[in-house]
C-alpha cells in the first residue's frame, strides 16, 4: 500500500459519511478495488530491470571508496523505481536511497560512497527496488543478490615512520662509503685508490693486476632473512589501546617488512594460532607490503591457544639457514612458560630470535591511580600485571632471546629500530 491509495481509501469516506448505508460503502470500495487492481497490472515488474555492481579498488581501512550500481530497463515500459542499495553497517554507506525515471532500454548508474571501519572483506547486501505505475497507488517491491566484495586491508599507520628508519638504513649506507671494513658490511666491489683511503682496503693482487692501486669497496650486508611470526590466538583479541594486540601486531609486521624489504632482505610472514592462517613471502614479489596486506585482510584473531611447537616446524622450514625470527605475540605467564620457551632451543640453535610483545598503556594510568579504596585494588592488580611481564622478559632474556616491549603505537617503530641495530651491527 503507498499514501496514495490511503489518501484514496480516506476520500472515499467522504461520500459514504454523506450517504451512510451498506451500499454506498460496497460500492466506494469495489471503485477503490479495481482502481487499485487497474494499476498493479500497470506497474512494470522489478525483475526486468538489470542490475550489475561494479567495486571500486581494495583499500586501506580509514581510506574511503565507492561502488557502481548500473541499471538498466530490460521492460517495454516506462520504469519509475526507487532503488535501495544496502551494505553491512561496516561500509559505513552513504547515498544508498535513490529515484530514476527509465525509458525502455535506457540505462542509470548511482555511486554508493563507502567508508568502511571494519578491516576484511566487505559484502554487499541486496539490492532493493520499488516500481511505481502513473497513478502511484500500487507499488512491486524486490530484493536481488547483485554480488560485490570490497577488500578492506590493514590501514599500515606505522608507514609515517618509513621515511626515518629508511633514511638511518642509508646513513648506515653512506658510511660504508668510508671503506671501513667490519661488522655488518660485505663486499660490495673495487675501484681505484684515492687519497684518504684506508690503506687496509687496498687489494694488492687486483692492483698487480691492474698496475695501480685498487681497493675494495664494502656495503651494509644485504640478502639476510627475515621471518615475522605473528601470533593470531585468543591472546592477540585482547583490547589495547584504541585496537587490539593483533592489530599492533600488524603495524609491526609490516613496518619491519617494507624496511627489510626495500633494504635488500628477504621476509617471510607467518600468521598462525592452532593453525597457520597466512603465509607471505617478499621473494620475487614487486610489492611485498601490499602482498602482505593482502594476505591479512581476513585474517583475525581465533578464540584458540597458538600451538607453538607447529610454528617452531613452520619457521624452521620455512628458512633452513641462520635468520632473523621475530615473535610477535601477547606476554602471558601460561603461554611463555608452557609454550615458547620450550621451543625456544630449537629455533635458537639456527636463528637469532627476538620476542616482540605490545605493552597495555593503560596498566600504568591504573597503577597510578591510588585515592580510593577501589583504585588501590585496581593498583594492585596493575602493578602485578607489570611485574609479571617484567618477569617475563627476564626469563625470555635469560633464554637467550631479545625481547622487546612497547605500546601499540610504539612497537613498530621499537622493532624496526632493533632490526637497524642488528643490521649495522652485522648480528643478522
């Protein structure tokens, strides 16, 4: 029913109120009846119009994007619909309501403008339509599946951060332009003697050779590996700060692989809880960083506990020779004590292994807060939860490991400063 045939049905009260009696009132109704029945045979059917969704690009969460809803009337007629172009509350969709006026065969496009605040793939809903006739007293509503998936992938915050570690990982370059050989360098090339060289650098055969003096060149060691382990488990659901621990996670994997990356290393990220989730690799890639952003976009965490000794295998095989093995994961008494330590030996005795955790900024504002009885008990528990993670590092220290712990917001930048130091510092 539309508020035309109810403004009809109440204008039909008019006569019968002024000849009150069974058959004035049978008589305004059976008017209003096949007047209403003449126009649902008028009303053109939904199904002949044509509707194909065209998406826009995969984008970074908090970037916007678009849709494109084409229609076209595929009926005789003259089509007057109203199309409802509906998304999940996620899209964050704008300009989904609209009115067209189709000529047979013509052809509308509208754009849905989409903001998504959900990181993953987004579904489109149904698409609705309402065909009208002149009169307007009917009208023939339809839902149809018209399929469209927008791509939503990590919104890669850290990368503001990319420009300086880049440019520390070039001023480690240009001081291997001073030919000092040592830590962290490899031999890059030769060319000839000039005043002020090391003499140390002079290489005497290939100056023999050339009959002038030539010495080696040396550059920052290129073509280590990298692995990220990133753990997925019910740990990494945990709030922290404005997200989660899996999404501090995220940042730093792919901070530390756009950095390894554009430095000549090789990186391979392993996401993985009871299962492996995703695994991405920088090796022949153009793009590692959105190679790995597109492995993560449905990837969130699972309500079940990593097992570890499966990633102790993963990782293992995954590199065979010595590696870099960042463990990104959530310090917890249980899974530290019970689960990675006892792998621990294992991976150590071919890779170098760091243990990267995120620090919750907001244990240190409840531990200070100490006024009332409540925030004293509050304290307390927060105070306990700091000594334990401190606790914790000094076993994983003692192990053998670097451990490294900062907020959400720090933790990519932490890590990527410890990979310049390995790096500078020929340890990888």
């Amino acid at each position: 029913m539309t508020t035309r045939l109810l403004l009809l049905t109440l204008l039909g009260l008019v006569p019968v109120m002024l000849m009150p009696g069974f058959t004035s009132a049978l008589i305004v109704a059976g008017v209003i009846v096949i007047v209403a029945l003449l126009d649902f045979f008028l009303v053109p059917p939904p199904r002949l119009v044509s509707l194909q969704r065209t998406p826009g690009p995969m984008v970074r969460l908090g970037d916007p994007t678009d849709c494109t809803l084409t229609m076209v009337n595929d009926s005789p007629k003259r089509l007057r619909i109203a199309v409802r172009d509906a998304w999940s509350p996620s899209a964050r969709a704008e300009n989904t309501r609209s009115h067209f006026d189709l000529s047979p065969g013509e052809s509308s496009q509208v754009v849905t403008h989409l903001l998504p605040v959900r990181r993953g793939a987004l579904h489109a809903d149904k698409v609705t339509i309402r065909s009208r006739s002149i009169l307007g007293l009917i009208a023939r509503q339809k839902s149809f599946d018209v399929p469209a998936i927008v791509r939503v992938l990590p919104p890669f915050i850290s990368r503001r951060e990319l420009p300086s570690k880049t440019q520390k990982l070039r001023e480690l370059d240009g001081r291997s332009a001073v030919m000092i050989r040592g830590m962290g360098t490899e031999f890059d090339s030769l060319r000839d003697y000039v005043d002020g060289d090391d003499v140390r650098s002079i290489d005497w055969r290939a100056s023999a050779r050339a009959q002038d003096l030539v010495v080696k060149t040396w550059r920052p060691e290129r073509d280590r590996r990298i692995v990220i382990v990133v753990d997925s488990s019910r740990l990494a659901a945990r709030r922290c700060g404005d997200g989660t621990i899996f999404d501090a996670a995220l940042e730093s994997a792919l901070l530390l692989t756009a950095l390894a990356s554009g430095a000549g290393d090789r990186v391979d990220v392993i996401i993985a809880d009871a299962r492996i989730r995703a695994i991405a690799s920088s090796h022949r890639s153009k793009d590692p960083v959105h190679d790995l952003s597109v492995a993560l976009t449905t990837v969130h965490p699972e309500l079940y506990d990593a097992d570890w000794e499966q990633i102790s295998s993963t990782v293992l095989s995954t590199s065979r020779q010595h590696a870099l093995v960042v463990l990104v994961t959530a310090l917890d008494e249980g899974s530290v004590s019970d689960e990675i330590l006892p792998v621990l030996p294992t991976l150590l005795a071919r890779h170098r292994v760091v243990v990267a955790s995120v620090e919750d900024p907001g244990l240190g504002e409840l531990a200070a807060k100490r006024e009332g009885a409540d925030e004293i008990f509050t304290a307390a528990a927060a105070e306990s939860e700091l000594l334990t993670s401190k606790s914790l590092q000094t076993r994983l220290r003692g192990a053998g490991v670097q451990s490294v712990e900062a907020g959400p917001e720090d933790l990519p930048g932490a890590l990527a400063d410890l990979y310049i130091n390995l790096k500078a510092t020929g340890k990888l």
